[in-house]
C-alpha cells in the first residue's frame, strides 16, 4: 500500500465561521502511516482514538504541528510520548481547545509534555493559553530557535519595573543554546524597546553568547478584506535604524515585519 511509505501528512481543514463547527478528523489513520515523521494538524476538530498510544508506539516523528486544532491534553501526550522531535509548533488559536482543558495546556503543562524531547529539540514555537515566567526552556540542552508571541509582563516590562527585572526575565526565556529569537504579534507600544536595550546590553556583556538573530512580527489590523491592512504599528524608522546600529555592535542581527 503506497500509504505505508509516507513521511509527511497534512491534515488542514477550513477556518469555521463565527460560532460554526470546526471540520471533525480522526487519528485512526496513524495505522496506516508506520513510516511518518511529520504531522501537521490545522483548523480540524481531532477525535482522539482510545489505542492512540498505540498507534503511536511504533512512530518516529521529528516534525509535530498543531495549529487551530480543538483536542484535549490527553491526545498532545499520546502523541508526544516518546518521541524525539526536532521541531514542534503549538498554537491553539483564537478559540483554541475546549475550556475544560485551558489549565492543561498552559506552557508548564506543554513544556512537561515535550519531556523526551528535550535532547533533540532544536526549534520551539510555542503559543500557550498561560505563558509562564518560570525558566522553562532551560530544559532544553539543544534549542536553536524559540518563536512566542510578545507580551510585556512576561517579560516584567510594567510601570515601575527595573531593567534588572527585565533582565532576568530574559535569562528565563533564553537559554544558552538559543541562535535566534522571534517575537510575534507585537502591538503598538515601546515595551518592545525596553526588551530589546535590556537584550543588547547582556549580550554586550557576553550573556547569550550563540544568540545571532532577534526577529519582530508586529500586528496590523484590516478594516475589512476590501481594505489593505493599516501600518501603523511598524517601529519608527528613526528608532529602528538606531537599534540595528546597537545590535551590530554587540553582533545581533535584527529583523522586522509586519506579518501578524
């Protein structure tokens, strides 16, 4: 059966309506995939086989993404358990998993999830419904790359805080082994700023020695699909001259779009 010999497969539905169903699959297919390496799961409503654990046994995936996916915690761990992926992506979306399962995919719950892989793992692109401040990534030996969308408390960017909080908030989500960072769904504000001097300045001080790139998707937002999207949350042209100047004098390279 040509099925057998696949590596990569794809199951994508639509994007529902407002309130509508979500497209309902099913994992049983697994049994008939005993060579795939890659699973890419968007915009479906998963229904979790009970011999998931099973089907699994025999996998060897490198490649897990899960994007718009209704599941549960309990399909993420039969799925992971055991393997030793290389990439995985995390991003359950606006609706994201039924509510009953939001304290169980928080990044602890997650991170706790990716626990064989933490020797393999070199790319990480995490979207929680709970992000944590505690240092997590540090359980990764081999992480090269780390994507998350940016939020200012996470990393103590609130009124009255120190760089110093800010600074350790950094040594908590970058870990040694790290060569780029990409910060996403940036909004409109200077906290980004404040994260970003705080940054160049351990880095000048010989902190996050394999760190070469920072990557900025900021939002923009469409009155409608008739209109092009509005562009006023990009960095002011002045101000992002000057923190590439910064950055290449402490050997960073940074990078900005507007793409979320």
């Amino acid at each position: 059966m040509a099925l057998r010999g696949l590596r990569e497969v794809t199951m994508r539905g639509q994007m529902p309506h407002r309130g509508g169903p979500m497209h309902a699959a099913t994992l049983q297919f697994l049994e008939f995939v005993p060579e795939v390496e890659q699973l890419h799961l968007s915009h479906v409503s998963v229904e979790t086989p009970r011999q998931l654990i099973n089907l699994m046994s025999d996998k060897k995936l490198t490649r897990f993404l899960t994007w718009w996916t209704h599941g549960d915690g309990r399909m993420l761990r039969s799925m992971l358990s055991g393997q030793r992926l290389k990439f995985f992506k995390y991003n359950p979306g606006g609706e994201g998993f039924p509510t009953p399962h939001q304290d169980k995919l928080s990044e602890v719950h997650t991170i706790d999830l990716l626990t064989d892989s933490r020797q393999s793992l070199r790319v990480l692109k995490l979207y929680s419904t709970q992000m944590s401040k505690s240092p997590l990534l540090s359980q990764f030996d081999n992480l090269e790359l780390v994507e998350m969308p940016f939020a200012a408390d996470l990393f103590n960017v609130i009124a009255g805080s120190e760089h110093g909080d800010v600074a350790n908030a950094l040594r908590k989500r970058i870990p040694e082994s790290l060569s780029a960072l990409s910060l996403r769904y940036i909004p409109s504000s200077d906290d980004v700023c404040v994260v970003l001097a705080v940054l160049a300045e351990l880095k000048r001080q010989g902190e996050f020695s394999a760190l070469k790139t920072v990557r900025l998707n900021f939002c923009r937002f469409a009155i409608s699909p008739r209109f092009p999207p509005d562009h006023y949350n990009i960095l002011n042209p002045a101000l992002e001259k000057e923190l590439i100047g910064v950055f290449n004098k402490v050997g960073l390279q940074l990078e900005v779009a507007q793409t979320d």
